[in-house]
C-alpha cells in the first residue's frame, strides 16, 4: 500500500510556503503603510503653474500586494520582499521590486498623461519585443504586461527586467573624448540599423490583433529594391506619440491614423492642430512666451490663419526621396539617462530604456544626434570640423578651459556627422534636409495649438516670396499677402519676440528640475513663487497701460500664487 507521508509532507510544505509567502507580502505592505502614498504620487517636485492639476496628470493607483504576486510569478519568486520607488519621470511611474531570492524586476505603470489607454502600453510592449528580437537592439525583455486596467493590479502595467550595468548619466562626465565616441559609435550603429527598416505606412507598431479594428493596417517593411513584404506578427494603428495628445489635444478627436501615404501623415497634423484650436474651450499658455497687453496675444484667429497656411502648402512642398520619407521606428529619447553602459567597461551599452510613445513616422522627421551630445553653444554644420579660437592664448585660464569644452563638444558632434554620412548615407541626408526651408514649414506647424503662430506666418511670407524655389512640384503659390496684412504680421512678431525674451526673463528666476517643464524641488517651491509674485509686479508695472489691463495681466498670469497674494 502506497504511503500518503510523502505527499502529506509535501502538502504541508506548501502550506508552510504560502503562509509565509502571505505572512511575507503582509510584512511588506505593512511596513509600506505609511508612505505607500508616495508609491501613486508624484513626489519628485512641484509645478510652478496649475500644481494641483498637473500633480493629478501624474498620479497612478494600483494594487500593491497584486502587483508583487505577479511580478513574483513572473520570475519563479515565492514572494516580493522589498518595492522601491523611483525617481518620478513626466509620464510614469518606476518601481523597483526586489524578490525572496533577490531576484530583481523594473515595473512600469503609466500615469493617466502618458497617452491613450490601453494603446500606449499595448504600442510600447510590442515596440520593445520588435527592436530586441528583429532588429537586436538591447531592449529589457519583457516578463508580464496589461494593458488594461480591469486586472488585480486595477492599472496598466509593464514588468521587464531590470536593465544590466549603469546608468550612462552617472559615468559620461568621466569619459575622455575617446570613450564617448566609443559610446556615440554603438549609438549610430543601432540608429543605422533603424533606418534601415523601411515601413510602407505611418503610425505605432502593435502585436497582431492588438489595434482598433477600425484603425488598422498591415505592417508592411519594404526591402532594398522596393518590394513590400508584409511582417504577420505586427500591425500599423493609431499613433502614440506625446505630441497627439500632449496640451489637451488627447481631449479632441481627429485622426490618428494608421496612414498609407506621406501626404496623408502631413495633411492629419494639420487637421489635428485646427480641430484642437477650434474644439478646445480654451488655448494651452505658452512655455516660451508670455501672453498680456502691451506683449503679444495670441488667439484662435491668428493660429487658424497659420495653419490654413501649412494646409494650403504642405503638399507642394513634400520631398520625393525615398531613402528619408518611408516609414522609420526609432528610439525618440537618446538622452543619458535612458542609456545603460557596462559597470566596468562604460564604452559598452548594455540597454537602452523607454519606448513609451515611439512612432513610425518619416525618417527626416526622426532622424538626429543623440541628445546625450547636445550642447548650449554655436553649432557646426555639414562635415565640418570644428576648430580652437585663434586667440586662445590671449584668454584667461576659465575662458581656455570654456572654449576647450565647447570644441570637445563640437568635435564629438562633427564625428557623430561624419560617421553617419559614412554608414548610413540617409540619416545624413534626412540631417541635411532637416535645414531647408521645406521642412522648417513642416516642421513649425506642428505645435501651433501652442504657440509660433506669429513666427510661422512671418515665414510665410518668406515662403510666398521665394516659391519658385521652394515648391517641389512647379506650382504657383497658393499663398498672398496684401501691404496692411505683412505690416500686421510683422508687428505681431516684434511683439511675439519681445513677449518671448521676457518670459526667458522669468524662467531665469526659477530653479527648474527639468528645462521648460515648470517643475522646482518642495524645497523651492515657495521661494520660486515668492519671486514670480515680485516679477508679476514689475512686468505690470511695466506693460498696463490702465487698470482694465492690469487686471487683464492678473487674470493671464501663468503660475501659481501663495494663499497670501491671491486676489491681486
């Protein structure tokens, strides 16, 4: 007769096991109790305009014990013994959870600003298993997902492996001229590798089966003589890139593709802005340039005008080179903080993080040097190579060490050109043409919701002038201009400059975390208000010219208040 010892014991054992595994988890979300806030917070600072509002964009609840059951099953964990929150970026929040047995996962939880439900996360898994398993490029393997928020967890959620090595921020100001090309080199290595996956469509990338039945396509990759060849595990469907739904435009409803043909792509981007700047009940403030009288004030008027003019003209302008205007995947974020090298060797990257939003969009509008070698200074151009100021000699011993920097700078900038131009002709030329007038009208359309509409019809005129020129297709121009509407334009954007420098002036006063994106530390928040409440004063003082504009400017002033100014 068989013993049941063996098998009482063994259930035993897994009754032990799951007590402590439960005994374990509610050790852990004990202990987390009280700052398990911080876990669905932004907590890295606050915003200087509408904090509470953009506090909220940023805020993720989920289930904490769910989470870590399934991120412990996802790696054969009996239980998750540790959650460490990390430092909050603009659109998600990252966890690191560390397992029984030391394992170690990164999860990823979309805040309700990162874009559209379901299809953000479902684009971004897809995007990351594409890169890593077709085109080899080091991506986290992804180990368990959700796209929608009806799971235990009760949130979207990705959890991939825990990228190897170190973040390249922390090591690149240690790095000799030599080892940052060695870095930038891999870099344009993988870029030259995107290029080459040419796409015969517009949009995101998904899983088969995963876009919206009534906005899908297939994913079709064409080969060097022009054949297509269609990819059966992928689809094209909506876009997710930020700027589709950044600003409140995720409010309205437009086209958001897939799109077949390049001049369909350039016509959405038109309809998107002009469907926002009618539908909108209100225009999102400028970043960049400060609205109230005696400055510029924008309005629906003077945007509508902008883009009826890109309307009107994008399609006589459109390039005919297929080598830059396919569909192109590419990594939109190349900055040091998403690049992960070697512990020991940091020439050698080991991953690179963040695919959230990644479009397949022509390869002129994509195609750049990696942000992790921008610079503030004077550009070079084309292959060539920079030089040293002839009176360096003549400088004091700060301003050699200042100009030495700027051309190591500039160098390593001119290198990246001239390697690309040598392996990968196209992103060159798509460089190239990122300078001509063409794409600059293409370009500055993008955001007129936002702002640039003084500038962009300014260039308009520009463009009507020298037509010929510019038009690709021989066409006449469909743009005119009478003597009073180029006078109207042009002081529009004397006003439009100034209303930028002076905004330029108040951001100087702030002590932001990110540039541009109004976040100061809890520590300066207070501060930073305190000397936006005396700019206020002198910028009223300055540009109100009755007490109807004074209170205009209180009403259109952009950041937040202390509880002891509010009321003007």
């Amino acid at each position: 007769m068989c013993s049941l010892r063996p098998f009482l014991w063994t259930n035993r054992l897994l009754s032990v096991r799951r007590l402590e595994h439960f005994m374990t988890q509610r050790r852990l979300m004990a202990s987390q109790a009280e700052n398990r806030e911080e876990l669905f917070e932004f907590t890295r600072g606050r915003f200087i305009s509408n904090d509470t509002l953009e506090s909220s964009k940023r805020s993720a609840r989920f289930d904490v014990g769910a989470l870590c059951e399934i991120a412990a099953r996802a790696v054969g964990s009996e239980s998750c013994s540790e959650i460490k929150k990390l430092p909050d970026g603009m659109y998600n929040r990252a966890l690191l959870l560390t397992m029984n047995d030391a394992k170690q996962v990164i999860v990823k939880i979309p805040n309700p600003n990162a874009g559209p439900p379901q299809l953000t996360t479902a684009s971004e898994v897809a995007t990351m298993q594409f890169m890593r398993t077709k085109l080899k490029t080091p991506v986290p393997r992804v180990l368990s997902w959700s796209a929608k928020k009806t799971n235990p967890v009760g949130a979207e959620y990705i959890i991939m492996e825990n990228a190897k090595g170190t973040e390249l921020e922390f090591v690149w100001h240690t790095l000799n001229i030599k080892q940052r090309l060695a870095v930038v080199k891999q870099l344009a290595s993988y870029q030259s590798v995107w290029a080459s996956v040419r796409v015969s469509g517009y949009g995101s990338l998904y899983f088969r089966g995963a876009a919206p039945d009534h906005a899908k396509a297939p994913f079709r990759l064409l080969d060097k003589t022009g054949v297509e060849q269609c990819d059966e595990d992928y689809e094209l469907g909506p876009i997710v890139g930020r700027e589709w739904y950044d600003d409140r435009r995720n409010e309205v409803s437009f086209d958001r593709g897939p799109w077949l043909s390049l001049e369909d792509y350039h016509r959405a981007v038109g309809t998107r802005e002009r469907s926002c700047v009618e539908s909108l009940d209100s225009l999102p403030p400028s970043p960049i340039a400060l609205r109230g009288p005696g400055l510029y004030m924008s309005g629906r008027e003077h945007k509508l005008r902008a883009i009826d003019v890109y309307m009107k003209t994008f399609k006589h302008i459109l390039t005919s080179e297929d080598s830059i205007t396919h569909g192109s995947i590419w990594h939109g974020d190349l900055h040091a903080g998403n690049i992960f090298v070697d512990s020991a060797d940091p020439t050698k990257i080991t991953s690179l993080i963040d695919w959230q939003g990644t479009e397949i969009v022509p390869l002129y509008i994509h195609a750049r040097q990696p942000y992790l070698i921008d610079y503030e200074g004077p550009e070079t151009k084309g292959l060539e190579r920079p030089v040293l100021p002839p009176d360096l000699s003549d400088m004091t011993p700060d301003e050699q060490y200042a100009a030495r920097q700027l051309h190591l700078k500039q160098t390593l900038c001119a290198l990246y050109r001239t390697l690309v131009h040598q392996i990968c002709p196209p992103i060159y030329r798509s460089m190239e043409y990122q300078d001509s007038e063409q794409f600059s009208v293409l370009l500055l359309a993008r955001n007129l919701l936002v702002d640039g509409e003084a500038a962009y019809l300014a260039q308009a005129i520009e463009l009507n002038d020298n037509w010929d020129k510019i038009a690709t297709d021989n066409s006449p121009s469909p743009l005119s201009f009478t003597k009073e509407e180029i006078d109207a334009i042009m002081k529009d954007l004397k006003a439009w400059k100034r209303a930028c420098q002076v905004m330029s002036d108040v951001r100087a006063v702030i002590p932001e975390l990110y540039p541009g994106k109004g976040i100061v530390r809890h520590e300066d928040y207070e501060a930073s208000l305190e000397a936006l409440e005396d700019l206020k004063g002198q910028i009223i003082n300055d540009f109100a010219a009755s007490e109807e504009e004074r209170q205009m400017w209180i009403s259109l002033w952009p950041f937040e208040q202390l509880p002891r100014h509010r009321g003007g």
